[in-house]
C-alpha cells in the first residue's frame, strides 16, 4: 500500500505561533524536529496497519520547502523538497499522470484563512491573502489537498493538526481518521500537549487509517469543479497593474475600482489547476516577494 504524506509545519505538534515556522524564530530549529517527528510517527502507524511505501511532500513555504530533518526521517520514506517542482508548487506527487496513491495523509497542516480560532489559521498565502472562496464558500489548503487527491481517485485518510482544521477535515471526509495534537485558543495560542505525547495519537490514528483504507471503508471524494475561485486581498493590486493583468492574464479578472480592488476571480475545471492558479495570483498581482507559510 502506497501512502502520499503532505506535511505543513503549522498545524504540527507543539506548534503554537508564527515564529515557530519561520527560520529567524527561535523554537525554528525544534520545531523542524517536531514536524520531523510528526512524519514519522505517522508512518509507524501505517507501516504497523500494513502499509509499505510512503511519499512525503514538503508543503511549509520556508527555506525553498526545505524543512524536514533528512538525517531524522525514517529511511523507509521518499521526499519531495525544494522548489519550483515544475508542477504544483507543492503537491507535485498528486499531479494528473502521477502514479496513484491508496490514501493521503494530511500532517501539519492548519486552519484557513478567516478562522478567528486556528493556530497560525491562513490559506497559501498569509500576508496577503485575507480569504480564499471556492463556489462561495471558504476553502482551505486541505480541502484543496482533498479534492487534488480525490482528482487521483485516492481518498483522504488521515489529518494530523489542531482541533479546528481535523474538524474541518472530518466533516468534509467521511471515515478521515482524525490526530488531534492540540487545541487551538486563537490564531496564535493554544492548549498543547507535548509532542513526545503527540505522537503516539498520530501513530495510532495512522494505523487505523491504513486498516480503514484495507477495509475499503474510507471513499474518496466525489465533489468535482468546476470551480469558481475568488481570492480577496488585504491591500489593493497596484493600479500600474491592472491594466497588465488585462492585457496577459485574462484567466484572472479583477474586482473593484483602481486603487481599491482587491478580489481576483477565476474559474478551474480541477483543483489541481485552481491550486496552481491560486498560488500565483500574489505574483501576477506584483504583491511582493515575501515567504509563504
Ligand atoms: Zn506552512
């Protein structure tokens, strides 16, 4: 059984506030370790439920998506690190014509932007993009994740984070086994148990995940696009912009008036290209070269 492992930093054991993730933050170097950690602690559970080849892809936007400790991570695991991937910045293993997955385990990864409770709560893009809609209602990254995965007819079998984004998980996927490795109080504070206790849940929810895959009793999602993206700003795209945007990006239109507009559009037949697409509004926007999260 072949297991895909998308790992952000965020939603990570121990985790609590936006200098955890960022390389100048002095817990940095630790909380590398805990996401290390985490990742491995999620294949134990699977190799313990039975399954035998595991695909972690790097998804925290710091350092080129270069975190995880490789002399740390168990050897039995591939990486996908580094950037730009030639494909989906950081979902390139789920790219149409990848070979197929029989799950996705979702680890680290975090709340969406707008939730006023989720630790370090964004969606792709946290100093500019103030929330992110799909077909009118909020999306977050592992619903993107989701709905990429089940565009590879593999289901979504395990979310490791904080109590918001694996109840987020868990009511979009039905028999999603859920790791809750803290509880979040704001965007920056939460209610944490230790990673070295941490552990173990994401073990044993992974090896249930592998089993309830085995068993044929986890679907994989059957929503499909098209979708309808809208991705409002915090400030407004420079005015010298627009008028680019027009001419060589007709894929995106732009909302408001010059000088106040602030929600790009566009529309996707998959998530795997409105993935894409999201992920490069901020440039084709001039928003600035700052790091993602
Ligand atoms: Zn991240």
């Amino acid at each position: 059984m072949r297991i895909y492992i998308s790992v952000d930093m965020e939603g990570i054991s121990g985790v609590t506030r936006w200098e955890d993730v960022i390389p100048s933050g002095i817990d940095y170097a630790q909380a590398r370790r805990w996401m290390t950690d985490d990742v491995n602690a999620a294949i134990a559970g699977a190799r313990r439920g039975g399954a035998t080849e595991f695909v972690v892809e790097e998804n925290h936007g710091a350092e080129m998506l270069c975190v995880l400790d490789l002399d740390r991570i168990d050897p039995d695991a591939t990486v996908i690190r580094g950037m730009p991937r030639g494909q989906a910045t950081t979902s390139v293993a789920l790219a149409p014509g990848a070979p197929p997955f029989d799950g996705m385990f979702l680890i680290g990864h975090h709340a969406m932007a707008g939730q006023a409770v989720g630790i370090c709560a964004h969606t792709i893009y946290f100093p500019h993009y103030r929330r992110v809609l799909c077909n009118g209602r909020p999306l977050g990254e592992p619903e993107m994740f989701v709905q990429m995965a089940a565009e590879q007819h593999t289901p979504t079998a395990l979310i490791a984070g904080d109590d918001v984004v694996c109840a987020t998980v868990a009511a979009l996927c039905p028999g999603v086994q859920t790791a809750v490795v803290k509880r979040a109080l704001t965007n920056t504070a939460g209610w944490i148990v230790p990673p070295a206790r941490a552990r173990p849940i994401i073990t044993a929810a992974a090896e249930r995940a592998v089993v309830e895959l085995a068993a044929g009793s986890i679907p994989t999602s059957s929503r499909r696009g098209p979708y309808e993206f809208e991705i409002e700003l915090h400030e407004p795209i420079p005015t010298e912009r627009l008028a680019m945007i027009a001419d060589h990006h007709p894929e995106f239109s732009v909302d408001g008036e010059p000088g106040d507009a602030r929600t790009v559009r566009f529309r996707t037949e998959t998530m795997h290209h409105g993935f894409r697409c999201a992920a490069i509004v901020r440039y084709v926007a001039d928003l600035g070269r700052v790091p993602t999260y």
